[in-house]
C-alpha cells in the first residue's frame, strides 16, 4: 500500500504535538484537532515554538523548518479529519476520554480502511477497539517523550486488530523514522510493565525517608549510566500520568509493586505535577 500522506493528530499537549511535528517534518500533511479554538492555537504557538528551537540548535535549516510549518493545518472540529488515511489520538489518559474520542472519529473518518491509533500509555487495546465500529482498523501507537527525540514506539495490536493494520503502523512508524517493536495487548504493554515499578520504587524510597531525590537520581545516573534518574524523569512526564498508568496496571494484575504510593497520590492532589506545574520532586523555573 502507498504510504501514508495525509494524517490526523487528536490533542495537541506534550504528545500529541510531538507526533505532529515528527510527521510534518518527514513529508505528511497533518491535520491536528483540539477540543476549543483557544486550545488549537495554542498548539500551533508549541509547535511553532518547537520547529524554532529546532533551528536555533542546528537540528533543520529555516527553510525544513518553513516546509514543516506549511504542512500543519489546526482545527477545533473533528469533522475537518474526515479525509485522513490514519489518525493518532493522543488526548488524556483516561478511559473515558480515550473511548469518546475513538467512538467520534469512528464516525468521521470516511475511508473505510482508515486507521485509528490510540497513544495509550497503558490502557488494553481491545477495550478502545470495541467501543468503534472498525475494531480490526484499531490499534494501540505508543510514542515516548520527547517524541521528537525518542525513537522508540511500541505498536499493541489488539486482539480484534487485522494483520493489514499492524502492517500498516509498522510501515508509519518507519515513514516517521521511528524504530517499531510489537509489544501484548496487556496493561503497561513492554516498557511501561518495566519502567512503571522502578519509579514508583524511587517514590516509596522518598516515602520513607531511606534517601531524598536528589541522592536516588544522582546514584542511578552515575552508578547505572542512566541518562536521567527515576525522579527526575517523573517530574518530566508528568505524576499525574504516572499514577493514570499505575493504577490501570494495578486494577489489571492486583501486583502491589504497581499501586500508586500515598506520596505520589498525594502530591497530584495538590498539583505538583513535575515540570508542566512548576513543581514536582525538583521546583522548576515558571
């Protein structure tokens, strides 16, 4: 099959806006929705933003960046999504957000054979595939953050998914010059159901007082060769995210090392989110 030349991107934050920039920069038109006219130019001054930095830092020339800019349309109607060959939703990690989206687009996008990605991080795959009426054109596209910078992304069939399509994502991931493994259709996937117990490990040595942060993080970058220490990276991602992926893999395996500690519930309540709110396990710059 010809490769994918017009493609859809649902939210715009972290994500969402990463995929978007990584596929206009590699030749594909992209169409990004959001929930409200506000939230769509303000993906477009993030992602105008992102293409200038990375100009500054050698990374694409002005006139890659210019290309890149022309091949980005905005739009707050997911109606506009109705042409695209395969769509990416990258909204919030909730279930139920997931599941309405999915189950609109399902309704908007006219080419039968069209592809339907969710960037879960860790709900099943077969849950979101049910809820549209192409299950077999529905899989799981798990980018990493930066998406810009990560080359990793796993694809999840689920089991309704078609083989055409897990073809397909493969060949997309290769057009966004990503390097592809295929991970099960079960909560965490491959990286998640590895990286999910190790952080909140450091969040539980926070709890109790067995070191604080900065000692956690220092003894795995220069005793692991970690590029960044658990805490940091949490602060990075999100704790919100965080305790949205350790929760769903607790509520599929009942593993207690996948139960979202007290102190991470407690700092999300409070809106110490990481980098996003200023202040996680570090307080950061506004």
């Amino acid at each position: 099959m010809d490769p994918v030349t017009r493609l859809g991107v649902v939210g715009c934050g972290l994500m969402g806006s990463g995929v978007a920039e990584v596929a206009a920069r590699h030749g594909i038109d992209v169409r990004v929705a959001e929930a409200t006219p506000d939230a769509a130019e303000a993906g477009r001054r993030r992602l105008t933003a992102s293409l200038g930095r990375g100009v500054r830092r050698g990374k694409l020339s002005e006139e890659e960046r210019d290309q890149a800019l022309a091949r980005l349309s905005f739009t707050h109607d997911l109606g506009e999504l109705s042409d695209r060959q395969f769509v990416i939703e990258a909204v919030a990690e909730n279930r139920d957000i997931k599941t309405d989206v999915l189950r609109a687009l399902d309704k908007v996008v006219e080419d039968p054979a069209a592809i339907l990605a969710t960037n879960t991080s860790s709900i099943p795959i077969v849950d979101l595939a049910v809820a549209t009426e192409r299950p077999a054109q529905l899989i799981g596209m798990h980018f990493f953050n930066p998406v810009p910078v990560q080359q990793l992304v796993e694809v999840i069939p689920a089991l309704t998914t078609s083989q055409e399509t897990v073809r397909r994502t493969h060949d997309i991931a290769q057009q966004l010059g990503k390097q592809a493994i295929q991970a099960p259709d079960r909560s965490g996937f491959v990286v998640n159901a590895l990286l999910v117990p190790y952080l909140l490990s450091a969040v539980r040595m926070v709890e109790s007082g067995s070191a604080v942060p900065d000692d956690i993080d220092r003894g795995m970058e220069l005793g692991c060769a970690h590029p960044m220490g658990p805490l940091r990276l949490l602060d990075l991602i999100g704790l919100e995210t965080i305790q949205a992926v350790a929760e769903s893999m607790y509520e599929e395996f009942k593993e207690p090392l996948y139960a979202p500690p007290a102190l991470l519930r407690r700092m999300v309540a409070a809106g110490h989110l990481g980098r996003k709110s200023g202040r996680g396990f570090y307080i950061y710059d506004a």
